[in-house]
C-alpha cells in the first residue's frame, strides 16, 4: 500500500499541474476512478500487466528525451554534494522493491518451463537495468533544468523582486521571502520533481518552451497512472491469493444466480471487501496527508521494505534451500551460488535501515 500511496500523491499532483487545479481536489477522483478500474477490470487488466508497463516505459523515455532535449539549450548550473548520497540509496531501495512485488504477478502467467523461465530472469534483469539507466537520465535532465535550491528574494516592492515575478508569477511567498521554484522548494513541500519542471517551462523567461511543459505532463500523467493501476493490481491479486491460501474450497458452493449475479460468491464478495478496505485506506492517508509524498517514500516505504526484503525474503532463499525440498522438480534452478545472498540480503537492507531510523531520528 506504501507504494500506492506514493503514486497516488504523485498522480494528483500531475494531473493538477496539468489542469492548472489545487492537487487536493484531484485525489478523490485520481484514487477512486483508477481503483474502480483495477477491482471491476482486473480480469482484464492482468493479462496486458507486461504492456501497460512497456507503454510505461515508452512514455517515460520520451519525456527523457525532451527534458534532455530542452535542458541542454537552458543548461542549469548545478554542484555536487556527496553528503545526500543517502537519500539516493533510500530511493533506490524503494525502486528496487518495485520488482519484488510485481514479480509474482507476473510469474503467475508463465507456463513452468525452462525456456520461460529463463526468459523471466532475463527479462527481470533487463528491466531493472533500464530502469536505472532511465533514472539516472531523469535526475540529469532535470538539473539541467530546475535549480537545487530557490533564489530567496525580499517581498518588499523593488526592481528585482517586480522582474522576478514577472520571471516566475506563481512564486510562493513565505515568510519574508519569495522562493523560486527549485527541488529544494518541491521536496520541502512533498512534490514531485515534474511539478517545478513544469513551473520554470512555463514561465515568461522560458516561453517558447510552454508547449513541452504541456507534453511533458502528459508523458508524467499517463505513465503514474499505469504504475497506480499496476501496482493496485499486485494488492488485488495478492489479497485474492491470501483468501485463496486459506479458503476451504468446500465452502465455496455453486451460486443459484445466472447471469452475472453467479459471479457473487462469497470468496469473491470477501475479496472485494478486503480490497475496498484497502484502497479506502489508501485514499485516507493520501487525502490527509497531501504534501507526504517524499516522507512516505524515504522513511515509511524504506522500513517496510527492510522488513519485507531484508527479513523474509531472505527466509523464503533459505527455506528452499533445505532438504525438504530437494526432491521438487524445478524447470530452471538458480546456481548454487546465489543461495549464498540470504547472508548477503538482510545485512545490505538492515544497513539501509539503521541509516533508515538515523535519519527520522535526525529529522
């Protein structure tokens, strides 16, 4: 649900920026309409997981491409501060963990057999490589257009306080200072990076550039939205995995209804229950708190993911490693040597955790 959250908070805040709306007003209609989608059009939704995902991609990549394009014309003087190499490793994690969860949906589709399982790893591999690369382009693209920190500048009327609205004129005014937009500005006020983009590309100094702004938060807008309903997907098919772990299938009698009423079985009710509770949740942390999308990501997505990954995860390596299961026939086992990473694993994600709580201690 961390990741959920995150997404949710991102896409309304796109999908404002691109309407020209307050973001809160955008998070009942954002969370509901696409949670709607994913428990009424699952069915659906599952089979073209892997092509809503590479539609994703290509989204993403163009918006690169035009960042990239436009920032090497506006080319931002950005520095270097190696001490912020934490936060860098918190979001990793986060999008390390991305993978994890959306592998068993899936491996769920897969026919259990060498060729497709080597193609699974292989695809695994590929992906994760080009979403680092994509991230890595990302960052560069939008240094090369948003500053690192906001020019602060006196509100008292003057020659340079009146150029710099003109300049920026939906600045913010706090305190006694008027902050441009910036990542500093973003991250204070739980933005995403996309939202300053679009503000500096709109302004008066960079007018001819408007028209990509636009695109820009079209390409932002589509590509959360998939990763919303992707991920709501991965809730809806593990809560239909749990019930189904644990439900005994003579319970489960045939409904007396044609039509689409036999489709109401009890399981199915329960389901969607849990998964409505779920998404309700969801919609109450984001609508409560709309400026927690940097909080949510570096701290509490950090620390259920240590538990999650580095825990049992690294349970789930060594439990299969022990001799019970010898004797299971596997299509295609992984080296000897990778059964090694279950020491490796929960050391690398409990550093990340002490760093983890250092930081809210910090803070």
């Amino acid at each position: 649900m961390i990741f959920l959250i995150s997404y949710g908070l991102a896409g309304s805040q796109a999908f404002a920026a691109l309407f020209n709306v307050t973001y809160t007003d955008v998070i009942p209609a954002f969370c509901w309409i696409l949670a709607f989608a994913v428990l009424v059009l699952h069915s659906f939704i599952q089979p073209i997981i892997s092509a809503l995902t590479f539609i994703k991609a290509i989204f993403f990549t163009i918006t690169i491409i035009i960042t990239l394009i436009v920032g090497s014309k506006i080319q931002n003087q950005y520095t270097n501060d190696y001490s912020a190499t934490g936060d860098s490793m918190l979001m990793s994690a986060v999008a390390m963990h991305g993978i994890i969860i959306l592998m068993p949906l899936m491996f769920s589709k897969l026919k259990q057999t060498r060729q497709q399982m080597i193609g699974f790893n292989v695809a695994v591999f590929l992906g994760l490589t080009t979403c680092v690369l994509l991230n890595i382009l990302w960052c560069w693209s939008i240094l090369e257009i948003v500053p690192q920190k906001s020019v602060c500048l006196p509100v008292y009327p003057n020659k340079t306080n009146s150029n710099e609205f003109q300049l920026f004129p939906g600045l913010q005014v706090e305190g006694e200072c008027i902050a441009s937009p910036s990542l500093q500005e973003a991250s204070l006020k739980g933005e995403i990076s996309a939202i300053p983009l679009s503000k500096i590309l709109e302004s008066n100094k960079y007018a001819s550039y408007k028209y990509v702004s636009v695109f820009i938060e079209i390409f932002v807008t589509i590509s959360i939205s998939v990763s919303f309903i992707t991920i709501g997907s991965v809730l809806y098919h593990t809560i239909n995995g749990v019930i189904d772990s644990y439900w005994d299938l003579k319970m489960e009698t045939e409904s007396k209804y044609k039509g689409i009423l036999k489709y109401f079985t009890k399981r199915r009710i329960l389901g969607w229950s849990i998964s409505i509770i779920s998404f309700t949740i969801v919609f109450l942390v984001i609508f409560t708190e709309p400026n927690s999308f940097k909080i949510v990501l570096e701290q509490g997505a950090t620390i259920l993911i240590c538990i999650q990954t580095g825990i049992f995860f690294a349970m789930m390596i060594y439990q299969v490693s022990l001799p019970n299961f010898s004797s299971c026939e596997i299509p295609f086992s992984l080296p000897k040597w990778c059964f090694h990473l279950q020491f490796f694993i929960p050391t690398y994600f409990i550093c990340i955790l002490i760093y983890d709580l250092y930081v809210i201690i910090k803070m």
